[in-house]
C-alpha cells in the first residue's frame, strides 16, 4: 500500500511541474535549460520516472518563483500568511505588489508563472508607472496631484 501511495505522490509532483511548465508556455526543452539538466532527464522527471532534485527546486525557485512546497505537495502559501505578509509591509510595496497583480491579469489569462527575464520586464514597467506616480519610499503613495 505504501508503494503506491509514493507513486502517486510522484505522478502528482510531475503533473504540477507539467502545469507549471505549460502555463508558463515552455518548452519541454527550455525548462530543461532552466533546470540546468538535460531534455532526456527532463522528461523522466514529467513522466514520474524520476523526481525532481534538490538543485532542480531551488533553480525553479529562483528562476520561475515557483514554490518548493507548490511543486512537493501541491500546496502554496495560506492565504493568511500572504495577507500577513501584505498588511506589514510599506505602502509603496503595496502599490507594487497592487501593479504587479494588475499587469499578471491583464497579461495572462490563466495560471501562468512567468521566467524570470519576463518578470523583470514586467517590474520595469512597474518602476516606470511608480515614477510618473512620484511614488517614493519616504512619502508612501501620495502622487502629484493630492495636497
């Protein structure tokens, strides 16, 4: 019974990385490349056959902002450690974090996770708009035109 319950947990974690990878509109090939290992390796690993590493979380971590956890067990972030998160941090990280939401939806139909290249494109965008808000650390997000 146990040997199956494993299996399952496997087959599980490859179909939350195959998700990830087409919501991101990836290659099988590219995501390899992300995950410094080779096409073959790859495709054991979305198979079920072979588990992700270590190295391969961290790399999807740092390069996808995929959570370790999303891809393991399928879970995220609760949303009251996000919204705790969210209440203590400045009111310019807010606007940020506001903008940020607002271009993923507008840009994105569906569960996407971005690489990140793209992210950093989309955060210039995002410095660009809190500039011409005058948004500035110091003063919150107060712009131009309030007294």
């Amino acid at each position: 019974m146990r040997r199956s319950h494993v299996l399952a947990d496997k087959l599980e974690m490859a179909e939350r990385l195959k998700q990830i990878r087409k919501g991101s509109g990836l290659t099988q090939e590219r995501l390899a490349e992300i995950l410094d290992i080779s096409l073959s390796a790859y495709k054991k690993i979305e198979s079920g056959e072979n588990q992700i590493s270590i190295e391969g979380l961290r790399r999807l971590g740092k390069e996808m902002d995929v959570s370790s956890d999303f891809v393991i067990f399928g879970k995220n972030e609760t949303l009251d450690e996000a919204w705790k998160t969210i209440v203590n941090c400045t009111e310019s990280d807010k606007m940020r974090l506001m903008l940020r939401l607002v271009m993923y939806f507008q840009k994105t139909k569906e569960v996407r996770y971005c690489v990140r290249e793209e992210q950093t494109g989309y955060d210039a965008e995002i410095t660009n708009v809190l500039k011409e808000m005058d948004i500035r650390e110091s003063d919150g997000w107060t712009s131009n035109n309030n007294s």
